[in-house]
C-alpha cells in the first residue's frame, strides 16, 4: 500500500482502549479526560477484521497500544488471534508495565513478538510524581518478566524535555546498557501545538519515511499522528477506509485538535 508520496504504508498501530492505570502528566490530565462508551470501543472481532484487511493491503507490521493495552479486559485472546494471522510478521506491543509481570508469559505464549516499555527516569519518587502514583518496581518486575520469557527486544521509550543528556535519560540509558535493553529517547509532544521530533533511536516522527496508519479504539482509521483527518471503518467500511487514510496522508503532521495521547496510542 502506497500513499501519494510513495511511502510503503505497512505498519498498522491498535489502540484497544482509551483507559489507563497511569495518569502520566504529558499524556492524561490528573482527574482523567472523557472516556468512550462500552459500546463504541471495538471488539477483538473487529479489530482483527482490520488488521486480516490491512495485510492484504500490505501491512506486515502491528502494534498494540492504548491507552494501556493491559488494562483491557481479554487482551491476551487479542494477540492470539491476530498472532494468527497469516502475513504479520512483527507483533508487539507498548505499554507503561505496570501490570507486565503478571501478562509477559501469558502474551509471549499467545503470540507476541516483542515489547516497548515506558520508562523515564530510574529516580522511584520522580517516576511516582510523573506518572500520579505509579511504582517503579512494578515497571522493572514487568522488564524481567519480559526478558524471562523472551519478548525481544525489548525497547525502553523515554520521554525527554530536551535531550538525552538529561539526567534522568542518562540514567535510564545505563540502566539499559546494564540489562540489555535497547532505548528510544522521544521528545516530549503536543498534538495541539503540533510539537514534535525524531526519536532518537527510534523512526517515530520521521514525516518523510513514516510508514504508519493508525486505529483508534473507537474505529477511526488516522493516517498521521499530527493530523485531524479520521476514517471510520463503521460507516466507511474496513477497505475503504483502509483506502481513504493511504489515499489522504499528508506529507508531514500539522497538529491535531481532535485527539489526546490516551485514545490515539502516540
């Protein structure tokens, strides 16, 4: 699948919920944001009906986010069913992994590949201070889990300010050379404004080489992060929606005023 700049769009991102344990202060206001109904979110049925659609239109590559994926009930019959399908070659997943060590078996048994793992600072206050509560430890019980049962490779995705050579990204990259880790450093973003920036270590906001479609978890089909425009794959259908977003990927993001962090999976 090319889109009018001949980019190979090949890599399909699933958001399979908008809800998180972790009220991080770059992603999700502290009292939370608007949540969608039971009865928007997709079921698993639907969401592997687009990704089989995807793959015939040469998606090779998937990724779970959120939200956080955990959190959604069932996950793991998630991945088993879209590990099944024939022409995904890369299945992985973001999470902040909290609630990894009890999943990371469970989700390498039913077919995931690999994982990325949030992680911005080893300082444990700092990180509960970030995240509004989270536990630190729980982040690192969820790395081992994920090594143990071997989801590799598994990526640290570090949100900086600045630069890597910020404190707290010097430490989270010394914790990755120790552990065998691989880290992306991702400049803090804002859709509203349309700020953002290159991983470092990573392809994400790489405008001229970006491969992506992205699935919400209420149905819409975005052909870019920084964009507004959405295709909803209820009143469209799968194809043409599919279709739609390859056909209308602008060159390069904007910004967007229609979503947050919390339902687009960044």
């Amino acid at each position: 699948m090319l889109d009018n700049y001949n980019r190979k769009l090949n890599y399909l991102r699933i958001s399979v919920t908008d809800r998180c344990n972790l009220r991080c202060t770059y992603c999700m206001p502290e009292g939370g944001v608007p949540l969608l109904l039971h009865k928007d979110i997709l079921t698993f049925e639907e969401i592997k009906a687009v990704a089989e659609e995807a793959v015939t239109m040469g998606v090779d590559k998937v990724r779970i986010t959120g939200g956080e994926p955990l959190v959604r009930k069932g996950i793991t019959i998630l991945i088993e069913m879209l590990a099944s399908i024939k022409g995904i070659k890369d299945l992985s997943m973001t999470t902040n992994g909290i609630l990894l060590e009890d999943f990371a078996s469970e989700l390498k048994n039913k077919g995931l590949n690999r994982i990325n793992i949030s992680l911005d600072t080893m300082d444990a206050e700092k990180f509960k201070k970030i995240t509004r509560g989270g536990d630190i430890e729980k982040v690192k019980a969820g790395i081992i889990a994920a090594r143990k049962v071997g989801l590799f490779p598994i990526k640290i995705n570090c949100v900086i300010n600045d630069s890597k050579e910020e404190n707290d990204a010097r430490e989270v990259n010394v914790f990755c050379e120790q552990n065998g880790l691989e880290v992306r450093f991702i400049h803090q973003m804002n859709l509203k404004t349309g700020h953002f920036a290159i991983v470092e270590g990573g392809d994400g906001g790489d405008c001229e080489n970006c491969n992506r479609l992205r699935l919400t978890a209420d149905g819409k089909i975005k052909p870019c992060l920084f964009n507004n425009l959405e295709f909803d794959i209820r009143k469209m259908g799968i194809s043409e929606a599919l279709q739609a977003a390859a056909n209308q990927k602008p060159k390069c993001g904007s910004f967007n005023g229609i979503n947050n962090f919390n339902n687009i999976g960044g």
